[in-house]
C-alpha cells in the first residue's frame, strides 16, 4: 500500500485509550490530595490465597511488593527454597529439608496448589523463625523494609495454618 505525501499509516489497535487523560483528570479532581496519600500497599496485582475447599475466611491476599518479602521470610525459614538463591542468615534449625516447599509455587499466581501437609509446614517454620528473630535480623538487610513487614508474614502464617484442614490452598 503505497501513501501519499502527508497521510500516516493508521494503527492496527489503540493500547491505550485516546481519551486517558480525562479518566487521569477525573481521579485528581476527585482525590485531589492523592498525591500526599498514596497507599503503595493496595495496588490491584498481587497474589490471591484461597482455600482448596471453600469456607468462611478462606481468602488472603498480598500485592506484589508485599509477596517479595513474604517470600524472603519463607527463603530464610527453610519453607521454601529454589530460584538458585540460599539463605542468608544460615540459622540453624531452618535448613532446608524434604519438607521445604519449591519457591517456584510463589513467583506467580498460576493456580499453584500448596497441600494441606506443605501449608502446615510453612505455617511452623515461619512462626518458628520469628521465635528466633530471623524474621527482623533479616528484614534488617532490606533499605526498604516496612514496619508491617512482620505482620504480613504472621498474617501469612495463620493463613497457612487455617488452610490445612481445608486440603490446603491455591495461589492465584
């Protein structure tokens, strides 16, 4: 297709919407100190928990940033291991074992199951970790590292424990 002098060739498909800007406009206009309040902790990517067998209380969720350091955590307490990285700290009675669950469970939220058996053990190792201040020597490590780091790892821990009478969980 030959064009003439001027005409511009017509994308075959918009990946952004032309009129972005009015949907930004709208958000500032009705949020205007967002800027000041940004919760970095609720961004809409992340991991959804849910147990295999439905129940009350079966969801739990961690965004992306929030999964980082949970996954560390577990690294650290031996409950999960792999990606080619070892732990740091070394602490014994955390070593990885037979029961350590593949790290690769928890880099995506494709459906991974985690049984009932390997959520229990996770549950266990973590709260044994943080018996042995693993958890804040190694969050110690991290320039970032938010004051709830720990909570989101005890909350994770419940809900691993919570999951076990339920056939375990699914991350999505």
């Amino acid at each position: 297709m030959h064009l003439g002098l001027g005409e511009r060739r017509r994308p075959a498909a918009v990946l952004v919407r032309p009129d972005w800007w009015r949907s930004l406009r709208a958000f500032r206009a009705a949020r205007p100190d967002h800027d000041k309040e940004v919760d970095y902790y609720a961004t809409p990517m992340g991991y959804a928990f849910t147990f295999e067998r439905p129940a009350p209380g079966d969801t739990f969720s961690l965004n992306n940033w929030q999964m980082g350091f949970v996954r560390e955590a577990m690294r650290e307490a031996g409950a999960a291991a792999g990606q080619g990285l070892e732990q740091v700290l070394r602490t014994p009675g955390l070593e990885p074992g037979g029961q350590t669950v593949d790290m690769e469970r928890f880099l995506s939220n494709s459906n991974w199951y985690v049984s009932g058996e390997e959520a229990g053990f996770i549950a266990s190792r973590l709260r044994l970790a943080a018996s042995k201040d693993v958890i804040s020597d190694l969050m110690s490590f991290f320039d970032d590292a938010p004051d709830e780091v720990e909570q989101w790892i005890e909350d994770f821990a419940d809900f691993n424990e919570r999951s076990v009478p339920h056939e375990g969980y699914r991350v999505r």
